[in-house]
C-alpha cells in the first residue's frame, strides 16, 4: 500500500470515529432533559418490606426537605466542595415508605458508575440526611445526591441510583480501602 492510500484510509478512519462519537454525543443530549422517559430510576430494596422503583418526577412529588450543609473532600479539609442550600427527600422518608426489616444493620448506596458507599441505619435515619435533587435552587447535573451533613464527602455519593438494606457490616469502595466508616468531620475541618 501506497503511502498515499495508506494516509487515506487512516482519515477514512478517523472521519467514521468522530462521527460515532458525536452521535452519541447528540443522542446524549436529546435525552438528558427527560429523565423519566429515558428509564432513569432509583431502586430501593434488600431488607425492605415494599421495594420502591421510583423516577425524578415520583421523587419531586414527595414532600420537599431543604438542608443547608457543606461538603468536603477529606483529601482538601480546609475547602468546600460544594455549599448551600441542598433540597430534596429525607432518605428517612424513602426507607420508612419501604419499611426498613428489623434485621438491617447497615445501608448501602450504589451510583450509576458502580461507586459504593455506606451508613447504618441509624444515621440513615436522621433527619438531616436527604437525597438530593437541587442545589440552591438548580438540578444537580448528576440527578441525586445524597447529603449526610458532618461526613467527608465520601459519603455523599452522587449519581445515586441504588439504596440497599443489608444484615451485615457493608463497606463502600472507601471504606473497604481504610477510610472510617463513620467518616465524622472534626468541628473544624
């Protein structure tokens, strides 16, 4: 082959790749503002006496939490990542809708990019825990979040997709690596 074949079918090539990557990115595009026809969903279950299956507009009809919280990285203490005011449903709300089993000790959270994390069901429970939708008044990019004000970011999984309640000590991809599972943040960061 000719080198002047040969730079041909390189760019052949590469036209037919760049194509393929903006249709997808297009087709990215066209269905990112409806969440719920493109089947975007939020599972709960395990240890649960009703499962939930629930979509965005399910979740924005269910009473509205707002949380003022900051989050921090645990590798940069001294700057927040994010802050203000996070609004959406207390998680404690979702897990009585599905009736927690007596024998969960532990819940554990799954985003879309199979990032893990977890809390006990007891601080699941407080108040203050929410899954998030909005963030000062704007939709989150990443759909959900969950907002545990006081741990390290690590905890706030986003991108959140799945709550499972389990009977035994889970640990999230952090966790598992050595990081504290209580994840408290000193009073001062």
């Amino acid at each position: 082959m000719t080198k002047l074949k040969l730079l041909m079918a390189l760019m052949l090539t590469a036209g037919a790749l760049t194509a393929g990557v903006f249709a997808s990115y297009f087709k990215i595009l066209q269905t990112s503002g409806n969440d719920d026809a493109n089947g975007w969903q939020l599972l709960v279950n395990g240890l649960v006496q009703s499962p939930l299956n629930l979509n965005l507009s399910e979740l924005n009809a269910m009473p509205i939490t707002t949380v003022n919280a900051v989050l921090y990285c645990v590798d940069l203490p001294n700057h927040p990542v994010a802050q203000g005011n996070w609004t959406g449903v207390k998680l404690n709300l979702l897990l009585g809708e599905a009736g927690v089993s007596s024998d969960a000790v532990k819940v554990a959270f799954t985003a879309t990019d199979g990032y893990t994390t977890d809390l006990t069901v007891q601080t699941a429970m407080r108040p203050d825990v929410i899954v998030a939708y909005e963030l000062n008044g704007q939709p989150l990019p990443e759909k959900l979040r969950l907002v545990v004000p006081g741990k390290w970011g690590y905890k706030w999984i986003s991108s959140l997709s799945k709550i499972e309640l389990v009977n035994f000590d889970f640990k999230g991809m952090w966790e598992s690596r050595g990081y504290s599972d209580e994840a408290n943040i000193p009073s001062t960061p």
